[in-house]
C-alpha cells in the first residue's frame, strides 16, 4: 500500500531529479522511495510492519 507524501525541494534537486527520471527511465515514486529508504537505514530506523506500525527495540 501507498500513502501520498507531499514535500518541496530545492530547484536544484528538482533538476537533478527529472534529468535522473529521463534519463534512466526510473519514476519520481521510486527514486523518493529508494533515496528514503537508504537514509533511514543508514540511520538505524527500525523497519515498519505492512500496516506501518514499528514494534519495540
């Protein structure tokens, strides 16, 4: 399941973004979802359940 995740960037990221987009044929969901993935691993956030609720440590 997906929820809607509205944010604003800089243009500068924006740029980046749709040449990434174009030029790999990857889609905006899936680069924001992969990008946000990495940093929350990166930082050790516990992985969240189907139903998006994250158990205890």
């Amino acid at each position: 399941m997906k929820v809607q995740l509205n944010t604003w960037v800089l243009v500068s990221t924006e740029a980046r973004l749709k040449w990434l987009v174009k030029d790999r044929q990857f889609t905006v969901t899936s680069v924001v979802d992969v990008a946000l993935q990495e940093l929350l691993d990166r930082y050790d956030v516990p992985a969240a359940d189907p139903d998006g609720r994250i158990g205890e440590r």
